[in-house]
C-alpha cells in the first residue's frame, strides 16, 4: 500500500511539474526551405519561474512524417535554481563535452532573475520527406533523480519555400 501511495505522489509531483512548462512558450515558429537546407526559426520566452528550482526542462523541435522518417533539432534546456550546480559541475568536469545532441541553448534560472529570450534559428539537410512532415515540440522534464517524464506539443506550421 505504502508502495502503490508514493507511486501515486510521485506520478502527480512529475504531471505538476510538466504542467509548469507553461512557462516556456516559443512563438514565431518557422519552417524554411533554403536552398539544400531546412531552417527552423523560432523565439522561446522562459519565465523565471518555469522550471522548479531541482529540475530540467528541455524543448526538443521535433520533425516527423507519417512513413516513420523524423530528425530532432537541438533543444533548448531550462535549469531551475539548484539544477543549475549539477551542469556546471558536469560541465567542469568535461561530461557532454563530446556529445553530438548538446542542446541550442541553456538557460539558467538564478533567484531574482527576470527570465530569458532565447533567438532560437538551426539549420538541417534538406530531405524530400520533409516536404510533408510535422513538426511538434517535445518537452522533457528532467527530475531531481535523474528521471525523464516527456510530451508532445504539435505544431500548426507548414514548409515556406
């Protein structure tokens, strides 16, 4: 029983906290073709209080079809407060320092800040697929444990050539 309650607490903690991310709110999304290239341009506000202090959010551009093809751009990675130490230890330390997923931007949430504008504008190869594919937006909530809880957002946007 005690089991199955701090199972339940922990569900609705992860389901509160992504409910949170309403915090982070990209606008102006849009999906150019460009010569050989894909670019998606979009600006992303984060309030200083979109993220809790020992958590992560990422915001993850996600383009996707039908046939199973899909691409994932950088993301976007929102610390809170005490969340904000683990990076830059990590970071000193050299973890990540070769990974090819590192995200567009961190954004880090320090008490008294006023929140962040991130100028979001990443480039791809241009795919026949992508002529017909969706974009959403993932969220990833990144708990205190180490723990992913995620969400997709779809994106009313097409493909300006």
């Amino acid at each position: 029983m005690k089991k199955i309650l701090i199972s339940t607490v922990l569900a609705l903690a992860a389901t509160v906290a992504i409910a949170q991310t309403g915090g982070i709110t990209p606008s102006g999304i849009q999906l150019t073709r460009k010569g050989t290239n894909l670019t998606l341009e979009m600006t992303v506000a984060v309030s200083p209080d979109a993220v809790p202090r020992l958590q992560s959010v990422e915001l993850v551009p996600v383009l996707s079809d039908d046939k199973g093809h899909s691409v994932g751009f950088p993301g976007v990675v929102v610390n809170g407060r005490d969340r904000i130490r683990i990076y830059q230890r990590n970071e000193k330390l050299g973890y990540g320092s070769d990974d090819p997923t590192r995200p567009f931007q961190v954004v880090n949430l320090w008490r008294g800040n006023s929140g962040a504008t991130v100028a979001y504008s990443v480039a791809a190869a241009h795919e026949e697929w992508m002529d017909d594919a969706s974009l959403s937006l993932v969220y990833m909530l990144i708990s205190p444990a180490g723990e992913h809880h995620s969400y997709s957002s779809p994106v009313a946007t097409s493909l300006s050539k």
